[in-house]
C-alpha cells in the first residue's frame, strides 16, 4: 500500500496480541495521510484479571498501549472503557483513538 494513502485504519479486536506492536504501527503510521486516525478495539486489559492473573501479566497495559502509540508518532485522542454493568463491575472493552503526527 502507498505511503500516506489512507484516511483511517480500523482495527477491532485484532491486534491485542500481536507480537512486535511497534513495527505494526510504524505501518500504519507509514500508510495513514498526516492528522487522520488510527481506532483500536480489544478486549479491556481489566477483563483478564484474577489472583492467578493479576493486571499486567497478560494483555498489554493500558499505559503499554499509550507507549507504543506515542513511539510510533500516534497522538491518544480518545479512550473509550466499555461493558461496565451492575453485574459485571469492570470494564470489558477498551477502544482507543490515535491521530498520525508527523509526515
């Protein structure tokens, strides 16, 4: 795909587990025109947590994500928890909105 052709790039709950995050991002970084966003949708890093697993030992970190975003030259615009119910008191989604800086 051409450098800076695309004005979005979706990913939804695809790219949690990816190995080497920063690479994928810095192609999409490379393929997204300036200013346009990036929009993730996972499983929330919260959903996974018990005293077997606690926060951090399995999905990335919410600050994991916003480290990688950052690296890679993305600006965290929006952040989304999702799922949240009176039976299920912690979130379920997490949905993240990144906008490309740079050229």
């Amino acid at each position: 795909m051409a450098s800076a052709s695309c004005e979005v790039v979706l990913a939804a709950h695809t790219i949690d587990r990816v190995d080497d995050l920063g690479r994928l991002l810095r192609q999409v970084h490379r393929i997204l025109k300036p200013g346009m966003p990036l929009v993730l949708s996972m499983s929330h890093p919260y959903a996974d947590i018990s005293p077997e697993h606690p926060y951090g030992t399995g999905a990335r970190t919410i600050g994991e994500w916003f480290t990688a975003l950052t690296r890679a030259n993305f600006r965290t615009d929006q952040l989304h928890e999702l799922g949240a119910t009176a039976h299920h008191p912690a979130p379920t989604a997490l949905v993240l909105r990144a906008r490309k800086e740079g050229s």
